[in-house]
C-alpha cells in the first residue's frame, strides 16, 4: 500500500511540474515594418527556423505592425512581402484581371537569408527596409 502512495504522488508531482511550463517556452513576436519611412499598409510575415528543424510561423502586417505567438526561442530567417497591385492585363479571352507585385525589395522575400535571434517571453522586432518603390515606374 505504501508503494501506491508513494507512485501515486511521484505522478501527481510530474503533472503539476509539467502543468507549469517546464515544457519548451514559446515566445511572442511583434513590431514594426515600414517601407522607406512609411509604415506597410498590408503584408505577411514569417518565421522559418535556420537550422531547418520545426515548423515556421507567420502572421499578416495590419498599418505597418504584426504580432506573431507561438514562436520557439531560436535563430529564425525572416520573410516578408507586401503585395500590391501593379497594373492590369488582359487574358486571351478578354478578361481584364489584375497584375500583383511585391513592393518589398526581393532580398525580404522567398530568397530572404535575413536572421534574427528570438529569446523566451515576448520581443519586439523592427524592420526598416529601404529600396526602390515599384509604385513609382
């Protein structure tokens, strides 16, 4: 009998140890993206761990701020893009139907080899990009 009281609370211990966080530390990312000077009107974020092991996170740009949860402390590569639209063409039918672009600078994109460090609990990340502004061709 006192062997079953004795496992019992080693397993009721184990539970209220995991129950407060002993598990990995998710972290909170948020901040700013402007676009030579100018906040980013609509866009996405994401988060791709560097080492390739993990899933990535994102979240959208919203009047030049986003917010992204459930980030695991680490190196991540950043992606961003904010598309817009470039102008319109028409398809072989006659169907006029609008041409996107992104106004962030390619190197911020798919390609983006840009890092940051995430630390446990809650961050602020900035990102002022400067480039040439497809809207002004």
């Amino acid at each position: 009998m006192r062997r079953v009281a004795s496992m019992t609370w080693m397993v009721a211990t184990v539970a209220i140890v995991a129950a407060l966080g002993c598990g990995p530390t998710m972290s909170t990312v948020s901040g700013t993206v402007t676009f030579n000077g100018e906040p980013v009107a609509k866009g996405a974020i994401s988060l791709f761990p560097a080492d390739g092991k993990g899933a990535p996170v994102g979240g959208l740009i919203t009047d030049g701020r986003y917010t992204i949860t459930g980030v695991a402390p680490g190196e991540k590569i950043v992606q961003l893009s904010a598309p817009i639209v470039a102008g319109t063409r028409k398809d072989d039918y006659g169907n006029v139907t609008q041409v996107a672009e992104d106004l962030l600078p390619a190197a911020w994109g798919r390609a983006s080899q840009k890092k940051i460090t995430v630390t446990a609990g809650s961050m602020t990340e900035n990102f002022e990009i400067t480039g040439p502004d497809p809207r002004n061709k």
